[in-house]
C-alpha cells in the first residue's frame, strides 16, 4: 500500500489517497479516534473520480456514525486498462436491449469477469488497510455493482455484513451463490429503476442464505433512492459490526 496525498476535510474528516499494487483506492476516517473503527467498503460502478461525490458523501455520513470507509477503483474503469471483451459486452448488451433480445449470455460474458478482477483486488485491499492502527475490523460492504458484493459477502470471512443495491443485470451463476450467503443482508430496491429487472433483484432476495435479511423497496428509478436509505443502512451496520 502506497500514500499518494492526505487532505484534511471539514468536519474532522481525513482523507488519503491510496494504491494497493497498482489499484488506487480513497481511505476516509475520523481525524482523531479513540478506537479502531469498523470499516466499510463503498462499492461504485467505477471511476473513482467520477463518483467522488457520491462517494465522499456517503464516507462522511459514515464516519460519524463510528466507522471508517474505503472506495477500491473498479476493473477497466477510471485511468485503469480497459478490457477490449468487456467494451464488445456492453455494446452487444446496449444492442440486444434495444432490440428486445436476450440478454443472460451477454450478461455473463460481462458480469463474471469483472466479478473475478474485482473481488480479489477488494481482499488485498482489505490485507492492507486492515493493517492500519485506526482500523480495526470487522468489515461491511455497501453497494456497487450487486454481483461484486454478493461474491465477497460470500467468500470473505472479515465481511460480516452487507448492504446490497439491486440495480444492475445479475448472472443466473450469482444468483445460485447468493445461496451461500449467510451474513446478515439489507437490500435496497429501486421499484421502477429503468436498469433493472426487478423480478431477478427479487429471486437474488429469496436465494440468500442468510438467516436475516431485509428489503427496502422504494418507489422511483435508478439515481431516486431516499436519503434516509443512507440512514438505514448506518444503522444497520451499527447493529452487526460495533
């Protein structure tokens, strides 16, 4: 793990920016703690830069309710190498949409190589950031791109909680790993989002394992989402991770 800067925000918010090998990341914590925090992974669909408000947002709101968060840059995304196959996915994907047709295929071609890029370089992450002295574990995951956080909720013993947003096109082999999800879940659904099939967001639900878990359903589109989601899921990670 490498430092690139450190800034000082308002409010006592320290924020660094990070490599991670060669995967950059942004680290947001309390300026002063008395205790190691709890971290949060903020997931995005990439571009750390683009998504920076959002994201920083979403740290600051988490930081006062105790916790630490961190934004991994995602795989082809921002200044990282873009995947020629993953460029050939998204135009057939735009392609067959418009035109009615079938999608699973394509989805798959997309979805699951990410899924593989994404979720080790997270656990690296986490072997890194893990090590500060005012991180001190357990782990949540909050958002992003629903493939990524299922993988991870279900294959990272450190990740003991998870906030999912239903909001992009899911492989039928994640909805099958869902299953073996068992940390306690809070899924977020936007009812009328435009991008998403709201009858698959509805069987990954159903096919999670875990013993609690909970949807938040809302009336509106994609970027429509309460700000008192943001609340909730605070709390949420209150409950299972201090």
């Amino acid at each position: 793990m490498r430092l690139i800067s450190e800034h000082h925000l308002d409010d006592g918010l320290l924020e660094r920016r990070l490599t991670v090998g060669d995967v950059p990341a942004i680290l947001w914590t309390a300026a002063t703690s008395p205790v190691p925090a709890p971290l949060l992974l903020l997931g995005h669909p990439g571009g750390l830069d683009a998504m920076y408000p959002r994201l920083a947002g979403r740290a600051r709101h988490y930081v006062t309710y105790g916790f630490a968060a961190a934004a991994v840059e995602t795989p082809g995304a921002g200044d990282r190498p873009r995947s020629a196959a993953a460029e050939r996915a998204r135009a057939d994907l735009r392609r067959a949409l418009a035109a009615g047709e079938p999608v699973a295929e394509i989805v798959d071609r997309l979805v699951l190589p990410l899924v593989e890029a994404a979720v080790p370089e997270h656990q690296a992450a986490l072997d890194a950031l893990l090590t500060l002295p005012e991180i001190g574990g357990p782990v949540g995951t909050d958002g992003g791109v629903i493939s990524v956080g299922i993988r991870l909720a279900a294959v990272e013993p450190r990740v003991r909680a998870a906030v999912l947003y239903a909001g992009s096109l899911i492989p039928a082999a994640i909805v099958d790993e869902a299953r073996s999800v068992t940390v306690p879940v809070q899924m977020l659904l936007q009812w009328d989002d435009e991008w998403n099939d709201r009858g698959q967001a509805l069987d990954v639900y159903d096919a999670l394992g875990s013993r609690e878990k909970t949807l938040h359903a809302n009336l509106g589109g994609h970027t429509g989402v309460p700000e008192f989601e943001l609340d909730a899921a605070a709390r949420f990670f209150a409950r299972h991770l201090t």
